[in-house]
C-alpha cells in the first residue's frame, strides 16, 4: 500500500490533479487518505530540512526560531582520554580523581565500598576545591535521562566502562566551580562581567534564562563581542566530553564571525 501511496503522491506532485485526488480517496478510502497525509507531511519536512542544509539557514517550523549552520569548521578540544585514563586508574585502585581546565572536576569510583558513597567523597572534595550549592553538579549516567546529552554508548570510552557506568559498577561524577571557569576564561584573554540591572531585566523577559551566579547572569566576551553564559555551556562540557574553555571559545569565535 506504502508503495501505491507513494506513487500517487508523485503524481499528485507533478500534475497538481485534484480529481485524481477525489478519484484516489473514493477507490483506496480513509486510511490510505491519512496515510498519504503522514507521507505528504514527510515529504514537506524533509524537503524543508534539504533546504536548510544546502543554504545553511531557515526557520524551524516546530518553534518559528531562526536556523543557522555556521560554515566555519572549529575544532573542539575534548577530554575524554582523561576519563578513560580516570577509568583505568579506578579499576586498579577503586576511585580515581582529575581535573579538566581547572575547573571541571571529576571523580571516578569502583570498588564496592567506594561506588555507594562515591557521591559523597565527591560532594566534600569538590566543595574543598571552591564548589558552590550554585555550581553545576551532575552523575555522567544523567546523560541517560537527558534528551539534549549524548548517551553513554556515544562517549568515546571502552564498551565495557559504558556497561559499568550503565550498572552502577562505576560512578562518575563531574561538578564545574564557576569561579575556576570564570577565572580561566579570564587567564585565555576574555572579558568577564556581570549582567547590568537592564541587561537583567532584558534577559529575565526572554525564553532562555541564562544560568546566574551570585543571583547574577555573567557575560563572556572577546572584543566587541560577548555571549551570555547558559546551561549549554555545561551539558557540552559535562555530557559531551568537550572542554569548558574550547566550548565558550567555539562559540565566541562563531558571534565574531557572523556578526
């Protein structure tokens, strides 16, 4: 029936026939109508994703929000040979510590007495190193319940650190101290600064809240340009596997190049 559909749908296409369309919906009847209608709209959606690929721009039709497929390629720097070499270290010694940027912490925990209160080491230690309630904290199998990360089986680590950490054999936590973000950024020639009481009440009015630090939102900036620090930020460095740094500086390089 598919096959049938789809040959008149490339009828239809072509002649624009609205008898041929009566004649199709008396002769195959209601479902094959509605099934023509879920192909019709396929075929419109991908037509539309087609067309943002070859121009790089377009609009979303779910959200009405523009598209726009930067030419520029920009390496990402990534981290996940430190969380394999953290895995590795926790299978010999049961728990393994590291830190990415100087600021992106992670604790890797193993061994069976290590692995139940693995959250809690992590917690005091992070909060040792100038870890605040405010600072993103997360468990790597989050990415699991999180439809924007990528899933643990899209992490360049061995399949069976995926089925550990996918068990419960292995712990993986990740928190990013924000004043080591900040303070990094800064030593990479960025400007920091919080968000004036006008930009505030500008961006408390939009969709998309930036992520606020001391009740504040920060800006991050090269030059001209400055980009307001949002959540993106550290589900790309904690669920993607890419550094902190090189996230905010891809997206500066970006702002700067198409504006």
């Amino acid at each position: 029936m598919n096959a049938k559909i789809g040959d008149f749908m490339k009828f239809y296409a072509e002649s624009q026939c609205d008898r041929a369309l009566h004649y199709f919906a008396n002769r195959e009847g209601e479902q094959a109508v509605k099934q023509l209608q879920r192909m019709a709209r396929q075929a419109s959606r991908m037509s539309h994703v087609t067309s943002v690929i070859g121009t790089g721009q377009g609009v979303d039709p779910d959200t009405n929000e523009r598209i726009r497929i930067p030419e520029p390629f920009f390496p990402i720097e990534t981290w996940d040979d430190r969380l394999n070499n953290a895995l590795e270290q926790a299978n010999s010694k049961g728990w393994a510590l590291d830190v990415i940027d100087n600021c992106l912490f992670l604790g890797v925990y193993a061994s069976d007495h290590m692995r139940v209160g693995g959250h809690v080491a992590f917690n005091t230690w992070f909060d040792k190193m100038g870890g605040t309630p405010e600072c993103p904290r997360s468990r790597l199998i989050d990415c699991m319940r999180n439809p924007l990360a990528l899933p643990i089986f899209s992490r360049n680590i061995s399949d069976e650190d995926k089925f550990d950490v996918l068990f419960g054999r292995k712990q993986v936590c990740m928190g990013i101290c924000i004043e080591s973000l900040l303070s990094e950024c800064e030593k990479a020639g960025f400007s920091v600064r919080f968000a004036s009481n006008k930009e505030r009440g500008r961006l408390d009015q939009t969709g998309n809240r930036p992520y606020k630090h001391k009740g504040n939102a920060i800006f991050i900036g090269k030059g001209s340009h400055e980009v307001v620090l949002m959540d993106g930020v550290f589900l790309r460095a904690m669920f993607h596997g890419q550094s902190p740094i090189s996230v905010i500086k891809t997206i500066l390089e970006d702002v700067e190049i198409n504006t």
